[in-house]
C-alpha cells in the first residue's frame, strides 16, 4: 500500500466519519434544543465545519478519484 492510498483512506475516512457524526448524533440532540440554543450551536458547528470540511471533502474526493484512475480492478 501506498503514501498516497495511506492518505486517502485517513481523508475519506475523516470527512465520512465527520460527517456521518454530525448528521446521525449530533443533529439529534440539537434538535431538542430551543431555538435560541439551536442557532448558537448551529452557527459554531458552521463555523468549525466550514473551515475544514471544504478542503476536506475536495480532498478526499481528488485523492479517491487519483487512486482509482492509478489502480483499477481487475
């Protein structure tokens, strides 16, 4: 295996993980939050998603497309 397959699957599993977190146990509880409290932690949570996961998710989306490109099955 490779650096770069290395660094893909840690991306890709990053920016899954992150956001498969935040949608299936974090919204939850937020949504029984009042509204006040819903758009204080929503806000932070836009503020630390939005500078990580842009660059995180185009990542993990170049980085999977160069390693299937350079290693097809079969």
């Amino acid at each position: 295996m490779t650096w770069l397959e290395i660094a893909t699957i840690l991306i890709v599993g990053f920016v899954g993980s992150a956001e498969f977190g935040s949608v299936a146990l974090v919204h939850p509880v937020i949504r029984k939050l009042d509204p006040d409290a819903q758009l204080v932690v929503e806000q932070g949570l836009l503020k630390t998603f939005g500078r990580v996961m842009p660059v995180g998710m185009t990542a993990a989306t170049v980085l999977a497309i160069i390693v299937a490109v350079d290693r097809p099955s079969g």
